[in-house]
C-alpha cells in the first residue's frame, strides 16, 4: 500500500525551524504495515514451484512503484503501466520487453495529474487511477492519456484499490476499496475504526464515458460489519460476475489475514479464501478466465524476499498450488493479461517487485509448472 507522513501543528514546525526542539522521528507507515519483522519466503517452508521471471523492467526506487495494468492498442502492441506513489505519475514500459518508454503525469491536483497514485486498471482504451491523496479515481484515454475527468472525490477518505466491468457500451460498474482509519496510536500505527464503521471499505460507482464527456454516480456502499465479514485493512478487490464471487484481500495479519468472500452485490457470503494459507500478508488479486467458467484465481502472499503466488480454481476456490519467482519480492499489485501478445502468446502475468519496478512471467511457464488445465476451445 502507499505511504502516509504525519503532519504536525502549525507551533510544532516553527519551534523545530527556532531550533528550540529536536525533530521528532517520523514514521512513515501505512495500515497494512506495522512494527513487525518482516517475513521471508525463505523461512517459511511453503511448498511452491520455482518460475524464472520472463524480464524485470528498468528499477526506479525514488518512484515507489505499487500496481500494474496493460494496455493493448489495434495493433496489439501492449503498453505496460504501473503507478508511482512518491513521485506522483504513471511509468510506462513495452509489455513484451520490459523496456522503459517514459512517464505520465506529474503531483497535483489538476486533470492530467496525481497525487500518491495507487490502483489502477486498464479497459477498452482506458485507463482508471485511484489517487489516494486527492481522494479521486481518475480516467484516462489511452494512448495519448488525455485526462477525461475524475470522481469519488465526495465520498472516498483513503482510496486504494479498484475493480470494474463494462455493463453496456461506455458503461462501467466500478468498485473503489477504501482504507479510512480512525487516526494513529503512540506508535505511528493506523487504528481500524470500529466494527459499526466498516460498512463502507469499498464505494461503487456507476461510470459512463461518451466522447470526451465522463459521468459517474454513487451507486451504494459495500462493507460487512460483524466480526467475522468486516474488512479491516482493504485494498485489493477483483469481481468474478459469472460465479457471482467478489474477493476483497484482508490484509490485517492481526485479525487472520484472507481474501473475503462476497457476493456481487456485496453480501458478505461467510468464507474467507486462503485463511492460515497466507503465512505473510494477502495483497494482489488476479483472475484467468475460460469461457465455459473455469479458470484460476492468483493472489500474493507478501514476503519480504520473494512474493509467493498462490493459485486458485475459479469453480471451487480449491487451492492448486503457488509459485515463486527468481527475483521478484515484497509485491503490491499484480495484473494478468490472458490475451496474446507477440511475445506471449498465451498471456502473461506481471508483478511488482519490492516497490521498485514490474517483473513479468510468462503464463505458459506458470501453467507448465504447477500442471495447470488449458481453457477449453469453446
């Protein structure tokens, strides 16, 4: 997730300026993390299967980068996008080499410009960004990324996370998570609101893009908030209508980190996938999808070395298995594009590694390697 600095009082600045006080340590943390050790895929002695990553693109620590999305245009060259929290853009790169083609964007609050960027997914030639820190999803038209508007900016406290599916032409069903606290203890950590306030971790929206023309309504909040459904520390959400699933990453380690399972319309369903599976903390979500239904689910389990990927069946939530790759490590976001592309015919899956840039697997390697079913012809 991305990173939060406290501000201090107004008297506070200017005692430090006057010299009078020492500054005090800042902490610059967020809900999801806290003061414990990280975990190591090394240590852990989690069964999982080695896949070498197909390319690592260019590594820009300054940029913080959290979570991936591709981009196809008519031509079928995919442009591959993640968002840069400390630095307040989009990067881009070639989908298929890894190859840096430049940035979009720059801090602000204006069209056309972030602040703490985090989520992002990628429809039709679209381009949805949650921005954190101006409490806002923006859109994007690809390729020029021309900023056609924004929303949210009414309701959301701390977005992060965002999941959405084309209704009709035009017309989107977008679902924002959103990670609002109730404040900070003495040791810099996020305190989860009570249980009574959780009825709102993810907003949905209704979105209608004409031309250059961006409409949007609240259509409802979702968030269960008794002990055993609420969401304590959202941010990953992705839907699945056909199996009417929507899976939310729990990722409070302290309550039981999980996916939690809801219906499409939000009702809490009473299982959560993946509880005492996930050894360090639930992060990306991901969906194969077969026509006839079948599929896979992939899902992050956050270690500090190597991320771990654990793989899912769509039908019955089974557990298949999970892999690893060479390199990759502390993953945020995670996107799979099952369509080709030159380089992978079969679809690829990319992951961000340790904050720093995107590591891409080729997804006939992952299936080679955990012995998973090909999607039916028909």
């Amino acid at each position: 997730m991305t990173t939060r600095v406290p501000r201090y009082p107004l008297v506070l600045a200017l005692l430090l300026l006057s010299g009078c006080v020492s500054a005090p340590a800042i902490v610059d943390r967020e809900p999801d993390q806290t003061g414990d050790a990280d975990p190591l895929l090394a240590r852990a002695d989690v069964p999982h299967v080695l896949v070498e990553e197909a390319f690592l693109t260019p590594m820009t620590p300054a940029d913080n980068v959290d979570s991936p999305a591709l981009w196809v245009d008519g031509d079928g060259k995919p442009m591959l996008l993640a968002t840069a929290k400390a630095t307040a853009r989009l990067m881009t790169y070639d989908g298929d080499s890894g190859a840096a083609l430049g940035v979009v964007g720059r801090q602000g609050a204006a069209a056309g410009e972030f602040d703490r960027p985090n989520g992002i997914f990628a429809i039709d030639d679209l381009v949805f960004v949650v921005e954190r820190d101006n409490r806002r999803v923006q859109v994007l038209r690809a390729p020029a990324m021309a900023s056609l508007g924004s929303f949210g900016q009414a309701e959301l406290q701390q977005p992060y996370g965002v999941w959405l599916q084309r209704t009709a032409p035009g017309r989107y069903d977008v679902l924002v998570s959103d990670a609002y606290m109730a404040g900070e203890d003495a040791g810099g950590n996020e305190i989860v609101p009570p249980l009574a306030q959780l009825d709102r971790r993810l907003r949905r929206y209704e979105v209608v893009v004409d031309g250059t023309s961006l409409q949007s309504r609240l259509a409802g909040s979702i968030g269960d908030t008794s002990a055993a459904g609420a969401i304590r520390i959202p941010e990953s959400v992705w839907g699945d209508p056909a199996h009417d699933r929507l899976l939310v990453a729990e990722e409070d380690t302290r309550s039981g980190t999980a996916l939690r399972e809801y219906d499409m319309a939000g009702r809490y369903r009473g299982r959560d996938i993946g509880l005492g599976v996930f050894k360090a903390q639930a992060e990306g979500i991901a969906l194969k999808q077969c026509k006839d239904a079948s599929g896979y689910w992939i899902t992050t389990d956050q270690f500090k070395d190597r991320s771990l990927f654990h793989v899912w069946d769509r039908r019955s939530m089974a557990h298949v298995g999970a892999f690893a790759g060479k390199v990759v490590g502390n993953t945020d976001g995670i996107w799979l594009h099952q369509g080709a592309t030159p380089r992978f015919p079969q679809g690829v899956f990319y992951a961000v590694h340790d904050d720093m840039g995107v590591g891409a697997f080729d997804w006939r390697d992952i299936a080679a390697a955990l012995k998973l079913a090909a999607c039916p012809e028909s």
